[in-house]
C-alpha cells in the first residue's frame, strides 16, 4: 500500500453496560501491548459529551487518523462519527458480544478482545479512501419517453431546477393518455371518474424552461456513466450529441398481442374487442346496451394479471352505466384485484349496478355467446344477447423498441440478461449452464432503447416478462445500470395516478445520482462511499472474470490490452469484482482480500485441548449484520464460539478468505447473505446468487483438505430474520461441535 | 308491490328480474353491493335444509333465474332469525330480502303446497286465534295434517322433546294461553289485510 503513515488510538467505550459484562483492562491490553496501537482510552461514552470531544481533538489536530472505536454496532452513532476527518474503524463488542453473551464470563471475553483483534487488524491493512477523479460532470437529465411517466418526470425534475431533455419517438407527447380522457381515480376519496389531465401536463411542460422536447426522436447510442453519459440524438433531419448526468428510462407499455386472444374469441367478430379498443368507442361516445367485460386471467399468456386490468374493467363498466342506468353490464373474472383504494372504485360500481360475476369463461362465439363456467351456481351457463365483449390486455413494458429492427445479437443479449439469476460464466472459460426455468419464449422484440455502448450489452436488464429488474423492495426505480433509472410500466404495471408518483420517486433517485457522481460518491446502498476497486495489474491475467461479474457493468476490457478499466461512477462498490478475482488482485482502499484475511489470522484460535472450537460469520452488511445487531438488542443468546466479519455484500467474499480460515484453524465458516433468486434481495442484485455458485465449488477444496463438506455452509437471512439468525448460528454450532475440531489447529 | 313480475327471461344473465327485485323488494336496492363471501349462508342455522341459502339466492336473482328462485326452498325455510344480516359485512338486508321474495313467491302462486304451507296454515292458525302460538295444538295441527298414521308417527318421533319441554316448563297441559286483547289482534289484522288489498 502508499505512503499513508497509520497513526492508530483505540477508544474504549465504558458506557451501555459494556463495563459491567467485560474486564477492560484486559481489553486494553490486547490492543495495545498485543496488537500495538500505541495508545488506548476509556470514556463512559465516546458518541457523546467528554468522549466525543477527545475523540474529536485528536482526529482534527492530526494526532489520530485512525480511530478504533470499540463499543457499539457500527450501524449506530454512524452519523456522529462520519464528521470525523480520517478513518473510523467500529469494533462491536455491544450488540454482538454483551448483549448476546453472559456477562463477566470467559468466553464472553475471547469474543470481545478477538473483535479488537479484527479490528486493529482492519486498521493495519486499510486506508482512508480518496476520490477517484474531481472533474465536474453533467447535471442534465434525459427523459426518455413522453407518455404520463415521462412528463411527470420531466416536470417533477424541472421544479427541482434541475435541466431536462425529454426525447419522445412519436410526433406528439401524451402517449396513451392523449387518446383518452376518464381516468380511474387517483386521489380521495377514491371514487368517480377524473379526468387524466394530459392536456395541462403536457401545457406545463411545453412551457418550461428547463426543459427542452424533442419529439420524432430516438436514442442512437449512450455510451459512458453517470455524469458524463454521452448519448446520441437521433430524428429525421440528423443527429446530435449531449452530455447527461443521469437518465431516466420512462418508456410505459404497449398491447399485448392479440393472437394470443384468439381462445377468447378475438376476431371472431368486431364486436369482440381488447379494452383498448373499447377505450376508443367509450371516447367516441359509442355507448353498449348490453356488455361483457372479461378480466383476462389467463396465466399462461399473461402471468402477471394486473391490478390494472381490473381498474380498467371496473372503469369501463362504470362509464357504461354512468352514460345509461339501464344498461346490463357483467364484469366476468376469476381474480378480481381491486386493491388498496380501489375497493371504493369497485364498491361505486356495484352500487351503480354493474353485476360482478366470478367464473372461468369457457367459450367466446361469433355470435357473442359467452359461456362461463359460474364458480357461484356450480353451472356452465351461457350469456346471450350482449352488444359487446371486451377482453382486459396486459401492460406488455417498452423495454425494447419496437420501431427498430433488432439486431440478431441485440435480441440474444436481452435473452441472456433476463434472468438475474442466470448462471455465470465459469472461470476455466465453460459454457453456462442452460438457465432451468424455460421461459426462452419470452425474449422481448425490438431494438434497446438506449443502445448502451457497454460490454455487457445494449439493453437494461429485465425480469421474465420484461419488466425493467430492480430490487422490488428496496430500491424499485434502479435499474441494473448505475445512474439510469426506470418509472411507470416499464417497470411494472400502473395507472396514471402510480406512474406520475413513480417518476417522483425516479427524479429523486436520478437528481441523487448526478449529484453523487459529481463529487465521485456511490449512490445507495453505499451512499457516500469514495472507495472504488482498484486493479492490480502486474498479476492480472486477463480472465475477465470481474467484467462478467460485475452486476451493474462497471468494468470494460481494454480494446487494446484487454486489461479490466473501471467506469468508475457505474460501480456501486458491492465488492463483487474482488471476490470473483481469482488471483486477488482486486482491492479497495478501506475492503480488500489482504485485509480480511488478516482479521481472519487475527483471532487467537485456542488448541485443541481447549476444545473451543472457532466458527468464522462472514456476514452481508445490508441485511444479516442488521439482523445480527436486532438479535443483540432483543437480548437473544448466539453461540459463543462465533467471530464475525461484516462483508459489503456476499459477493465480495473469495475463496481464499474461506481458505486461509481453514489453514488457521477455524473449524466452521457460515455466509450469510440476502436471498437469490427471481425473487431476490440481494442489494447488489447478483451478489448472492454469484456466492451461493462459487461456494459449491469448495466442497472440493474440503474434500482436498480432508475436511467434511459440511464445515462451510451458506443461508439466506432477511433483515427481520432476528430470530432465525440466532437459531441458525446456534444449530451450526452444534454441528461443528458434532463433526469435532479441525484436524489442522495448531 | 307496485311494479308487476317481469316475464320469465328468455336468456340467462339478464338483469330484468334482478332490477324488478332492486326497484320492488325491501333491501333489493343493496342487493347488488352482494361480494359472495357466503357469510350468510354460514351463519345461517338452516343453511343446510335450504336448497340454495341466501348466498347462492342473490346470485341467481342476478343470473336473471326468476323461477329458480320463487321456487326456491330457501325463502320458506327462513326463520327470520336474522343472524346473516347481522353478520353481512357489505350491510345487505338479507332477511327482508328473502322474505319479500317469498311473499312475491305467495302473491304469485309459487309457494309450496306441502309440508312448507301446512305448518304455516298451523302456525298462522294458532297465532291469529289465540295470538300466540302453542306449542302443542301448532305441532299437532302440522303433524296430522299428512294423514292420520304420519300424524302419530310424526308425534311419537318427537315425544321426548315434548317431555323434556313439559318438564322447563316451555309446553303446559290445559287450555291454550291467549293474549288478552283479542279483539284488538282481529281489527290489526283486519287493517293489514285492508292494506295488502289496497297495495294490490
Ligand atoms: S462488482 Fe461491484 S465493486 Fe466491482 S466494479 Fe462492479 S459494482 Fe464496482
Ligand atoms: S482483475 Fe482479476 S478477475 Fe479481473 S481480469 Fe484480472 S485476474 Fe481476472
Ligand atoms: S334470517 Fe333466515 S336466512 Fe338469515 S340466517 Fe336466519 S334463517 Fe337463515
Ligand atoms: S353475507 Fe352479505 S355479502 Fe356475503 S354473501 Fe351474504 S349477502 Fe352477500
């Protein structure tokens, strides 16, 4: 490492019981005589009063640059302390050791010093980190797409002062809500048709200043990162070039295939209609006398049924009705979804006696015969006599375009990227493996959108049905590009009312991400972060494996040399890169292989007559150090033999890590990390499914070692897990005291 | 009931009837607020004698099944005890629902001419003459009422209850208990008729 002279004090927190349950003079003499931090003090509190000023003194005159503060969990205090020049190093002897421990007891006092152990271990092998580049970039936004979502965005930006360019591929804005007026309600009290408002927001934004409307455009190419996207303007009379800070991707929906309609009758006559279709004769004034509105529950060709497809039939049913009381009217479904506030919407058309029938629609005819089977009479019962049947069609996402012939390749790429959870390509250069799932059938139409100008490809990476992927609990307006963000059905089905409260929430995040990568921070989750991973080339042979990795595409192969380059404001410092390196050679300033496996070979591993046995957690921070913590201050007791690491997301943990604790002589080791999967958690949306694949390969590496395979285990832990995470750590425990000690203690 | 029957449909599903029973039957107008949950029929404590229950009434007056549901069992099987419309969590008037529906069923000749209409002749019998009903004579009517030989098999089948309510003093021996204002009970009913004339 540089020149960075360590100038280390640990501070021994007295306060919060920690006094009471543990001798910490024998604390303070492990960290300084054993581990040789010059110095070491005690306060009753060092978040606060006397404490914190010392503590504040010393970093600010330079005395300290480096403080080990030992005593709470680092997930608390965070903000106090993140006012402190230099580096602050936690060492949680609260959460972890006092509040999960019997007080004054033995054991409870290994586990205490070995976390300062870790934690002096930590200081000697990290640095502060430094930015990486201080050149200021773009604060523009680009919108693209300017149908409800879009000009939401563009409007909710603008206010903010932010600059908007919105590019819209057709001739005018409004998308389908220019089309059409009544709208499902979307505010209090939820009932009555409103008027969607198209018109004036399309007025405000024409008006704006700040924002600039190109329509008959597309994106011809975007190349770069947040900051300094540099993006390609294309229209009828040429092209032109911009430079942006972040990107908002607001492309909405289009219709399903009607082919796909046919077993319910589509196009066996004109009057059998999609209710888009209807949408039109409503506008037109072309009211039924009689009408069917089927709510599509087909499964197979719409697995997603929407709650919007239900808000639609109750609307529609109810403009029927509003226009002719007499009217008969059947809302046909056999999931009605009329969630949240829309339980009003449905109660108004029942009272205005629109008749909800749950069956399973079993013929459509010519001659508008409806035969459902009526799950309430037990009965096939034919409908006859109608003017109208309307088929609710799913919200298929714009996240390809259409308009352009997609390239062979373009089209494989989005196939590839469609599963998150997609095998990866293995490091001896095999084939992936076939995904198992067999949805091969769902590979979106079309040209990318942005046509990104990354190594992994053209296309924002989607889920199954082509929904935009983000992390649906955490952050819903990511996408799996750093600094693009997506709002309103691209990324899941909505009405007006959603979609103009998503792109609030995508301005917020986008305006955050330009922001961020102007002062070369990372966005969330790891706001804040300066440290970047960086390449250690001299041993790096090109396996590009950090590339492929990587889930946001940060990393680039040099054309030339073919050496990994780094789009630095693309990376979310998940870590992901480091632990796919088979050769180490990635590292952080503050995270990297050389320091935790020095935290590792820190722990005084006790002999074998001891018969302690030494269990290594390495422990995702997002959500299993989280629950670690709430396991601690519910009081829950964990096993005692237990030393833990936090990991910025399990995908940053090597195989060596997991090596050198078994040549130590740790006789378990636990990952702990988010759920993988379809369904995942993960915060780096692969970390985890990238660690669950690699860890099934150490099985070998025991079995090499003559060791049970059985000793490294992987599990899943949620945020609220606070009990499972005790209950799982204690039933390992056992098991590693069932398989006995590791035949290579010392 | 001031709007006549509609026709019997020509077709299923169609609304006719169900808006004639909105327009003309107490409570008929929240019928449609109806979600099926079935609460009704669960609570009701003759559910299972009923051929359809309340439930599975509403859907049919929506599916437009008018002479399914004037013939129905459910709506002479009912007790008015009430239970399903207390519990009914969209506020429907279940009970008077199934009753107006069986007096249209009476008005229009569909009530049944069994067991249904003997315990009721027994029943309004017992209550217009004495003003209560007894429990020996109203039984004893009904059970006869299928012939002599069903009349004492019908009552030595229930003996046992007759015992045991002899003994909690629910049934006594000797003449029938009467209100005291008989008069008075004759001239409400008289009025009651007069009006059922009048509404037609
Ligand atoms: S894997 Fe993570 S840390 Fe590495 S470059 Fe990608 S985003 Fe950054
Ligand atoms: S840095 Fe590591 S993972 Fe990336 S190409 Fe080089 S050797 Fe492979
Ligand atoms: S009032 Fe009639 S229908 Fe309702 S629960 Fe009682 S018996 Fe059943
Ligand atoms: S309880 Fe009420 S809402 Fe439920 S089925 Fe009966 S009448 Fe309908």
């Amino acid at each position: 490492m540089s020149e960075f002279e360590r100038k280390p004090c640990v501070y021994l927190c007295e306060g919060c019981g920690i006094k009471d349950a543990l001798d910490i003079d024998d604390l303070e003499r492990v960290a300084t005589m054993e581990m040789g931090v010059p110095e070491a003090k005690r306060s009753d509190s060092f978040c606060a009063g006397d404490g914190y000023e010392t503590l504040k003194k010393d970093m600010e005159s330079g005395d300290v640059n480096q403080a080990i503060i030992v005593g709470c969990s680092p997930r608390v205090m965070a903000e106090q302390f993140r006012e402190l020049p230099g580096q602050v190093i936690r060492a949680n002897i609260r959460e972890q050791v006092v509040w999960t421990q019997p007080p004054n007891d033995e054991d409870t006092q290994m586990m205490a010093a070995d976390n300062i152990r870790m934690a002096a271990a930590q200081a000697q092998n990290s640095e502060p980190p430094q930015a990486y580049w201080d050149a200021a970039s773009s604060l523009k936004l680009l919108v693209v797409g300017g149908g409800v979502s879009g000009l939401s965005a563009a409007r909710e930006a603008s206010k903010t002062g932010c600059e908007v360019v919105l590019v819209e591929k057709s001739d005018a804005l409004g998308g389908w809500a220019a089309k059409w007026s009544k709208t499902i309600p979307g505010a209090a009290p939820y009932t009555g048709l409103q008027e969607n408002g198209i018109a004036d927001l399309i007025k405000e934004v024409e008006e704006d200043k700040n924002i600039t409307v190109h329509t008959n455009t597309i994106i011809g190419q975007t190349e770069g990162m947040p900051g300094k996207f540099t993006t390609q303007l294309v229209n009828g009379k040429g092209d032109s070039w911009d430079v942006f800070g972040s990107i908002i991707v607001a492309t909405g929906w289009r219709e399903m295939d009607t082919a796909k309609l046919e077993h319910l009758g589509y196009g066996k006559s004109d009057d059998i209609v999609t209710d888009i279709q209807f949408e039109q004769r409503l506008a037109d004034g072309n009211i039924p006398k009689t009408a069917a509105i089927i709510i599509n529950p087909d499964k197979e060709i719409q697995p997603f049924s929407s709650g919007v497809s239900t808000k639609v039939a109750i609307k529609q049913a109810l403009q029927i009705m509003q226009a002719d009381p007499d009217a008969m009217v059947y809302v046909i479904y056999e999931e009605l979804r009329a969630h949240g506030t829309a339980e009003s919407f449905y109660r108004e058309a029942q009272e205005a006696g629109v008749v909800f029938q749950k069956g399973e629609v079993k013929s459509v005819d010519g001659d508008l015969t409806v035969t459902v089977h009526d799950d309430l009479l037990g009965a096939n019962i034919p409908m006859t006599g109608l003017d109208v049947v309307v088929i609710t069609t799913g919200m298929i996402p714009n996240s390809t375009n259409i308009d352009i012939e997609a390239a062979e390749k373009g089209e494989d790429q989005l196939k590839d990227d469609i599963r998150p959870n997609l095998p990866l390509i293995t490091i001896n250069g095999e084939e992936p493996e076939a995904a198992s799932d067999d949805d091969d059938g769902d590979v979106m139409p079309g040209g990318p959108i942005l046509n990104l100008q990354y190594r992994q490809g053209p296309h924002i990476p989607v889920l199954a049905n082509g929904f935009a992927d983000s992390h649906y609990i955490c952050f819903p307006y990511e996408t799996r590009r750093t600094g693009i963000y997506t709002c309103g059905p691209v990324r899941r089905p909505m009405t007006i009312a959603e979609a103009k409260e998503d792109a609030q929430g995508a301005v917020l995040k986008a305006i955050q991400a330009m922001r961020m990568s102007n002062q070369a921070e990372a966005v969330h989750p790891r706001v804040g972060d300066l440290s970047y991973p960086e390449f250690g080339l001299n041993i790096c042979t090109k396996c590009r494996r950090c590339t492929v990795e990587c889930p946001f595409g940060a990393i680039d192969e040099d054309p030339e040399t073919d050496y990994p380059v780094l789009n630095p404001s693309r990376c979310r410092r998940c870590g992901t890169c480091m632990g796919a390196c088979p050769v180490s050679t990635i590292s952080f300033k503050n995270y990297n292989p050389q320091m935790v496996s020095e935290m590792i070979s820190a722990v005084e591993i006790p002999d074998e007559f001891d018969e302690k046995p030494r269990i290594l957690v390495m422990a995702c921070e997002n959500d299993a150090i989280p629950a670690l913590d709430m396991a601690g201050i519910n009081r829950r007791q964990i096993n005692k033999y237990m030393r833990v690491i936090p990991v910025r997301c399990l995908g940053s943990v090597t195989l060596l890590w997991v090596k050198t604790a078994l040549e130590k002589g740790y006789d378990g080791i636990m990952l702990m990390g988010c759920k993988s999967g379809d369904d995942y958690q993960c915060h780096f949306v692969k970390g985890s499914a990238m660690a669950q694949e690699r860890m099934s390969k150490v099985g070998e590496t025991l079995q090499s070692m003559m060791m049970e395979e059985e000793r490294v285990a992987v599990t899943e832990i949620a945020i609220s897990d606070t009990r499972k995470i005790a209950d799982t750590l204690n039933s390992f425990g056992e098991t590693i005291e069932g398989l006995g000690l590791n035949p290579f203690k010392m | 009931m001031t709007a006549p029957l509609p026709e019997v449909a020509s077709r299923k599903y169609d609304l006719t009837f169900a808006r004639w029973v909105r327009d003309n039957v107490e409570g008929g107008d929240k019928m449609n607020m109806c979600m099926q949950c079935g609460t009704c029929s669960g609570s009701c404590p003759i559910g299972p004698e009923m051929d359809n229950g309340p439930r599975k009434t509403f859907m049919m007056v929506r599916a437009g099944m008018r002479e399914e549901v004037l013939s129905s069992s459910t709506l002479w099987n009912c007790t008015s005890c009430y239970r399903c419309t207390v519990r009914c969590p969209r506020g429907i008037k279940v009970t008077a629902i199934i009753q107006g529906l069986a007096q249209v069923a009476a008005k229009e000749g569909y009530a049944p001419k069994g067991e249904n209409a003997s315990f009721a002749n027994a029943f309004w019998w017992s209550a217009s003459t004495f003003g209560k009903t007894d429990e020996r004579l109203v039984p004893t009517l009904y059970y006869f009422s299928a012939g002599f030989m069903e009349g004492i098999r019908k009552s030595l089948d229930n003996l046992k209850i007759a015992i045991n309510m002899l003994k909690a003093g629910r049934m006594h021996i000797g003449m029938p208990h009467t209100i005291k204002d008989k008069k008075g009970l004759k001239a409400i009913l008289a009025k009651a008729a007069e009006i059922e004339k009048a509404k037609g």
